[in-house]
C-alpha cells in the first residue's frame, strides 16, 4: 500500500481536528442544556475512525457505538444536519428520534449509533452479507470496544463472517474500559485479537497512531474487498472522559486519568506533520480556524431548526 | 384448488416469494442441508443453492441482526426460528434493533424482514420448547404480529407478510404443521391486519388465533347442540388487529370470549377485553370470559391439561351465557 500523501495527511489530521472540535463543542452545549440525554464522547480515539474510513466510500456501510460521533464525522456526515439530529431538531437525519445514540446517514452508510452494546456487530455483518449477496465489491465495517467483546454478539458475528467469508472489519478500539470497569475486570485475556484465533480470522493490532491504523486498515479492507473475508483489527487507545459526559470517573482515579490525557493522538500527528514540514504552525492555526467555523455553524443551524411537533409523533411507525 | 399440508403451504409461500423476487432468502439453524427441523424448506436448498438458503450456526441472536442489517440494505430475509422458546436469544435483535431501525433513523432505512417460528405445546416438548409468546411481540411499537390457523392462511399470509416492507414476527403452530387444507393452485395472498370470521354466530363472539380456532370450532359445533350459537373470530393478526370486525361481531352478539394457547394473564386476550370494555362497554350484556394456560411453565408430563382446548372454550361461553348485566 502507498504511503499517504501531502494531500491525504493533512486530510486526516483536518478530519481529526473535525472530531476533536465538534466533540468539545458537544460537550459545551450538552453542560448548558442544549442536548438531552446521555452524551458519550471519543476525545483521544480520533485516529481510529480516520485511519479506518479513508479507505471506505459512501457506498461502503459502518455500524458503529454509543461513542460514534467520529466515526460518523470520518464517514463524511453532514455537520449541519447531524448537529441538528443531536439538538433533537426534526431536520436532523432521524427527524429528532435519536440524538447522540443512534445517529445514523444512509447517504453515506451509516447504518446508525447503537445504544446497545454490541448490538451493530451482527448487523454491520448484514450488510457485508447483502454486498455478497448482490455481488458489489462493498465492504462493512463494525466499530466498537474491548467491552463489546464480552458480549455473544460480537461471537455470534465473528463466527458468521469467518464461516461465510464476508466482506468486513471488525474493529475494535481497546480504550482500556468498559463503561465503568477496567479491562481486567472482564477479559481473562489481554488483547482482544487473541478472540480471532476461535474464528481462524486474522487480527492484527495497531496503536493509536493514524498512519499506523491506515496502514493496516487498508490491507485488511483490501483483503476484504478481495473476497478474502473478515479481519479483526484492534486499537489500543486510551479514554480521556467517563464513559458518558458528566461522569465523575471515581472507580477510576485522577491519576490515570491524567495520564490517559498526557496520551494524545492528534497532537502526536501534529507534531509529526511539522516535524515533517507538511504543515506549518500558520497550517495548524487556520486549520483549527476554518473547523471551527464549520462546527459553530452547525451549532447554529442546529439552534435555528425545530423541534418535531408532537403531532408527527406517531408518523411512519409502520408504512 | 390442491390439498396440502400446514408446513408445504408455508414453503410454498417461501418459495415462490423467492422466484417472485431476487432479493428474498431463508436463513437459519438447519434451513438447508437439513430442509428445515419441520421440513418448512423441503426442497429449498436444492432449488436455490446455499446462498438463498443459509444454514448458521446456533446463533439466534447473530443471525437475526446480520439479517436486520442485511433488509436495511435492500434484501427481504425470512428468519427461521426453530422453536418459538429460542427467540428469547435474540431480542435485541428484534426489540431493540429490527423494531426500531426505521423509526428511530428517520424513516432512512426500511427493515423488511420476517422472522417465523412455530409456538405452543403438542410435542410433550417441555417448558423451554412449547411457549406462546406472541404477546410480548405485540407489545413492541413497530413489529407486525401474524398468526394462521390453516394452510390456506399460513400461504397467503407469509406471502403478504414477506411482500411487506414492516418487519414481521409470523408465528406458525406445531400441531398444525401437519394439518390438511385446500389451497387454489394460483398465486393469493391475505391482507395484514384483516380478521377472519371462521364462523358465523349470533350468541357469543370467539376471538381467538391459531390453534385455539380449531378449538373454538369444535367448542361451537358442540354448543349448537345445547342451542347456543358461536362466532369465531380468527384474528390472524395480532399486532395490528381488526377491531372493526371484532366491534361489529360484539354489536351483534352482545357476548364475548376470548381463547389462546400462551397464558391467559397478559395475553392477547386481555389487550381485546381492555379495548372493548373501553370502547363498546355498553355493547356487552355479560362479563367477558377469557381462556389461555395456567399461569404456570408448561408441563412436561401433564401437557394435556396444561394446553386450553375446546372443553375450556365451552365452560368460558357458558359462564359468559349465564351471567348479564
């Protein structure tokens, strides 16, 4: 696979910045009241989703978390109308009825958030099964983390994939929690791609280095794409925030928090990009200007939209 | 017009959906090779090759969301379920996921899906092969629930239930599969949502599913010897259910009893009973009765008393007949 060019790096670390700045911003409307719900966030895991999605089009499909916001930024979503989604607007791509959690865009195979832990492994595999089945050359992706893994889902899916020899990567990110518990309260194991070995799949595991993740991304999709079947390609990362935003994180020590937060893959990119004169601090700062820009406009389109009318509540449950 | 059986009208339907459209196939434990744990895919495999009829391996829960993702893509699976009891495996699959796909995204995706299982006793199977659950399907806001009684409407529906673009839990019956019953030699199919008056009546209105039909009928054959005459409704589908038909029968009896196999506390039954003492209390001249299994696992060795049957349906008419307001 060919190195990324000037183009595609300073692409990545645009994407990465989208990410990073959208879910900050998230996190400030969420603490003023502007989002309901639970808010869960990615910061720190940008690379994941970059490194993965440069490889995928808009015909390709994902499934993805909970924590899913930047995998649908990766995948190409429309900030306007997913900021809009996630103020609960009836412009928003799911017309309001999912915000945070299961923000999905069928235009660019999102095939939803999911608040079930687990529960878009099997159907990620669906869509690899519908590209065999209609013999397209798509590929699925399925997001999602160490704690997942735990759950028959994640088996059952694996399973299925490598039998059939589906078209898709499992990816999974090791943040090293599953919503409350560290990874040593529930896995006997210390690297989730030990699981491949029951499903004859190979797995590959990465750090939380965009290049690094591209790099294998590619190959596995290819492998994919080629009719060669499933991978399992595991991120070792680090959770900066609690599992939602508003946790305390008191099962977890402040200490480990800071060092989680000393880890930070795109200033680890940033600092690389300017090493290598790809950018410079002048890239950087309108870089961050023009995202910002984009984001706050979102946020205000989003503020401008309205919110569904409880008459249209029971619209479309059945058609 | 053709006899055959319960479980070959159910693979007819399957397979000439799947001649009719490219886009339908059949997944699930022993589908293929096997022909189906019933033999509801006799000659399906053969037919249609293993990559429209897909064997798995035991994994409800997997295999129902890989073909939820799969309707979200633009196919139109048929899930078997081999015992309704292992559909417990997969419920986020259908409550959380497949129930809610399209609404929950904004209307984007569409989740084509039917996923048949066959319900009730008759095996001496046990607790964990012979339970009724269509209720709690019933329950979830954006499934379709359908359940047929004879080979005529086993056809007719599935064919209906997989041409539609709502996701569909289609419950078939185990002592029914073996069941003879005329069907035309054309294509036909029974509109979702619609009731059937199996039999017209002018004493008390039956309203009961599936097996308990059968009962009904046999229930109302002898009471019309005691002059006591019975309408049997079948509603065929649960979830949405056709209260004009059930309402106009109640304006013209004034009775009603309701009868299934799963257990009476918070059965479909109860659903009927609340809706029509809500909306045409004044219509009734008599408590409502309703019949369904002890609230109790289903029995191994005491299988026969424990499944409602035709005696159960007489006593419930004839307490309804005795009483009045």
């Amino acid at each position: 696979m060919s190195k990324p060019g000037r183009k595609k790096l300073i692409e990545f670390y645009t994407r990465m910045v989208r990410i990073r700045k959208t879910e900050e911003k998230l996190m400030e409307v969420f603490s003023n009241g502007e989002i309901l719900g639970f808010l869960h966030v990615s910061i720190g895991q940008e690379a994941a989703p970059v490194g993965i999605c440069a490889h995928l089009s808009d015909l390709d499909y994902i499934a993805t978390t909970h924590r899913g916001h930047g995998h649908a930024i990766a995948k190409g979503i429309d900030l306007k109308y997913a900021m809009a989604e996630l103020f609960g607007k009836k412009e928003g791509f799911c017309m309001g009825r999912s915000g945070s959690m299961h923000l999905a865009d069928k235009k660019h195979g999102i095939m939803g958030a999911n608040g079930i832990v687990g529960g878009g492994i099997p159907i990620a595999t669906g869509a690899a099964f519908a590209a065999r089945y209609k013999k397209t050359d798509q590929v699925a992706v399925a997001t999602f983390g160490e704690g997942a893994t735990g759950e028959g889902a994640f088996h059952e899916a694996l399973n299925f994939a490598a039998i059939k020899k589906l078209p898709i990567v499992y990816v999974c990110e090791n943040n090293g929690w599953a919503e409350f518990s560290p990874q040593s309260i529930h896995m006997p194991i210390k690297d989730v791609i030990s699981r491949a070995t029951a499903y004859n799949m190979p797995a590959v595991q990465v750090s939380n280095d965009v290049l690094e993740i591209y790099e294998a991304a590619g190959k596995a999709i290819d492998h994919a794409r080629a009719g060669k079947g499933p991978t399992l390609l595991e991120v070792k990362c680090d959770r900066w925030h609690g599992h939602y935003v508003g946790d305390a994180q008191k099962y977890r020590g402040k200490d480990a928090v800071e060092k989680a937060m000393g880890k930070d893959c795109l200033l680890n990119f940033e600092v690389t990009l300017l090493t290598d004169k790809v950018l410079q601090k002048k890239d950087i700062e309108k870089i961050g200007a023009q995202v910002q820009a984009e984001i706050d406009e979102a946020v205000d389109f989003a503020r401008e939209c309205s919110f569904p009318d409880p008459s249209e509540m029971m619209d479309g449950l059945y058609i | 017009m053709k006899d055959i059986r319960y479980i070959f009208a159910i693979k007819e339907a399957m397979e000439e959906e799947m001649e009719r459209d490219e886009n339908v196939f059949l997944v699930g434990e022993d589908v293929g090779l096997a022909e189906g744990s019933f033999g509801a895919s006799r000659g399906l495999y053969d037919k249609f090759g293993p990559d429209r009829v897909i064997d798995t391996p035991i994994s409800e829960l997997g295999f129902t969301s890989m073909a939820a993702g799969a309707a979200s893509c633009g196919l139109r699976p048929i899930v078997e379920i081999m015992f309704m009891d292992f559909v417990t495996c997969c419920m986020d699959s259908i409550v959380n996921q497949i129930a809610k796909m399209r609404y929950m995204f904004g209307n984007q995706y569409s989740v084509p899906i039917v996923v048949r299982m066959p319900e009730g006793g008759g095996l001496n199977a046990g607790p964990q092969h012979s339970q009724c659950l269509e209720a709690w399907f019933a329950h979830v806001p954006g499934l379709k629930v359908v359940m047929a009684s004879t080979p005529y409407d086993v056809k007719g529906l599935l064919k209906s239930s997989i041409r539609d673009d709502n996701p569909v839990i289609f419950i078939e019956n185990k002592t029914l599969h073996a069941m003879k019953g005329s069907i035309p030699e054309e294509d036909f199919t029974i509109p979702l949502g619609k009731a059937d008056i199996k039999r017209e009546g002018s004493d008390v209105t039956i309203v009961t599913a599936s097996r308990m039909v059968h009962e009904s009928l046999k229930a109302a054959d002898a009471l019309a010897e005691e002059g006591i005459s019975l309408e049997v409704i079948d509603l065929m589908t649960i979830q949405p259910w056709d209260r004009e038909t059930v309402f106009n029968s109640i304006g013209k009896t004034h009775r009603l009893v309701t009868a299934h196999e799963a257990v009476k506390q918070f059965g479909f039954g109860a659903e009927i009973s609340a809706a029509v003492t809500e909306e045409i209390l004044d219509e009734l001249d008599a408590p409502i009765m309703r019949v369904g299994a002890p609230f109790v696992p289903a029995s191994y060795s005491l299988e026969k008393f424990y499944v409602p049957g035709a005696d159960d349906v007489k006593n419930a008419v004839r307490k309804t007949m005795e009483r009045s307001f």
